[in-house]
C-alpha cells in the first residue's frame, strides 16, 4: 500500500487511519502517504512514539500468553486489533492453546480486508467490522455470536484503542457494558496513552494528531483505573507497557513510555 495501489473499496487514502498510523509506526507496509504524514508530525515532537508502539506490541502479546496460559482463557475478543502483523493474538493463543477461538474487530475496512484473508482457512477466527463506540452492534453481531460463548469466561483485549474514543462518546460506559456481559472470571486487557510523564507534550501531541486527521485523547492512571471497575487487576498492577509482566527484565525509563497497560480479571 506505501506504492500505487489502488485503495480497496471502502477506504479513504486521502484520510489518516489510526490502524494504518500505527502500522507505519511498527514499521509496516500496510499505510498511505496520508498515515505516514500524520506519524512524522506525532514524530517530531515525540520520536519515541515508535519505540511505544512497539512496546504495547509487546505487551499484547505477553497479555495474550497469559491469559491463555496461566488463566487458561479459551475465547479472545480483541476490539480495535488493527492491521494483522507478526504474532497476532490468535497464533499466540493457538500456540498454548489449539482450540482457542478469537473474533478481531476494528472499524477499518482495510483491517477486515486483510484480516478476512489471514484467517480465510481457519474456523476458530473471523474478523469483525464494527466501531468500539457502538459496542451493542459488536456484541450482536452473528459472526461473534458464533464463536464467542460470554456464559463461558472470556478476554476482552482493548489495547491502544480507548484513547481513540473521547469522552463525549462514553468509554466508561462501553467498557462497563462489556464488563456487565462477561462471565465471573474472564479478563479485561487494556493500554492507553497517558499524559503523566509529560503532560505539555502530550497535550501539543493531542493537537498535532487532531489537525491532522487523527484524534486522541491522553488520560491519567487515575483515570485509566476507572476502566477497571468490577475487575482485580492482576500483578503488576497498572504499569508503563514494558513493565507488565516482562519476558526479560529491563529498566523503563518513564521519560520514555508514556503507554500505561493493566489485565483485570473480573470478580
């Protein structure tokens, strides 16, 4: 997509997606001229912000490890789950667990194109196109309905997405309606954008990436924690992306990580 393709039906190339910023960000393919435009002004005033995108990469998929491992979750919802890319939630799920089933969903269309295409030969996994912000449409929808038993425990993996919903638009509400249709004992996954390290550069960066196209809003650990309500976060706690559960210990340098992630299980 970074040459002359063609746009697939339904796509802008002419406006910043947040999918495909982020790809450009992981150092993907997967953008426009428009993305990566969007990224070099976000860039230069934070050039850490790839190394973040990193990070929270990361962090998904030692969530995901978890949670399929030690929590021995078996169905996975993953909510604004962007481009596919190496490791997605399904083949580390699959990995400790075959029988795993996982329904992605992102409001891009492109997401769905090239998500359709990863998952065309396996059952356990579809990709569903659907907007956080209408949270009852995801849950009724028929593909999820079918893979997706929520008598049954489940994780809900909201990583890098409820920075992208104001709150105008009800985040607390849409996560506490998630919260309200998931069994005893499933797990909710979440990393976000915080401005306590930096709260003047955030606020520039939040102004660069809304001119630009792109909006987001940055919110405090404090803030964040509300997410959580009716859920026992487990250990660490609710930390910067690189020091949730580490698969090798390394020093965070805070200046550096302005990405804060947390897994609560709920009571």
């Amino acid at each position: 997509m970074s040459g002359h393709r063609p746009a697939p039906a339904g796509v802008d190339p002419n406006t910043p997606s947040a999918a495909r910023i982020y790809d450009y960000a992981l150092g993907g393919k997967d953008n426009y001229a428009v993305d990566r435009a969007a990224a070099e002004k976000v860039f230069a005033i934070a050039p850490e912000m790839p190394l973040m995108a990193r990070q929270n990469r990361e962090f998904l998929g030692r969530a995901t490890r978890f949670l399929a491992g030690e929590a021995g979750i078996r169905q996975f919802v993953d909510i604004g789950s962007g481009l596919p890319t190496q490791q997605n939630v399904h083949q580390v799920a699959e990995d400790i667990a075959p029988e795993s089933k996982v329904v992605y969903v992102d409001y891009d269309p492109i997401v769905v194109a090239h998500g359709d295409a990863l998952v065309a030969t396996t059952g356990n996994v579809t990709f569903v196109r659907g907007d956080l912000r209408e949270i009852d449409d995801i849950l009724g929808h028929p593909d999820l309905r079918r893979l997706i038993d929520f008598g049954e425990p489940v994780a809900v993996l909201l990583v890098a997405v409820l920075h992208f919903v104001p709150d105008g638009d009800g985040p607390y509400e849409v996560v506490a309606r998630l919260r309200d249709i998931m069994a005893p004992g499933s797990y909710l996954a979440v990393s976000h954008v915080t401005p306590d390290p930096h709260p003047k550069e955030t606020a520039e960066l939040v102004e660069v990436s809304t001119k630009a196209g792109a909006p987001w809003v940055a919110r405090s650990h404090a803030e964040l924690m509300r997410f959580f309500d009716g859920f026992e976060l487990v250990e660490p706690g609710l930390v910067t992306a690189p020091e949730w559960r580490p698969s090798i210990a390394r020093r965070v340098d805070p200046d550096k990580m302005w990405v804060l992630a947390g897994v609560g299980r709920k009571r």
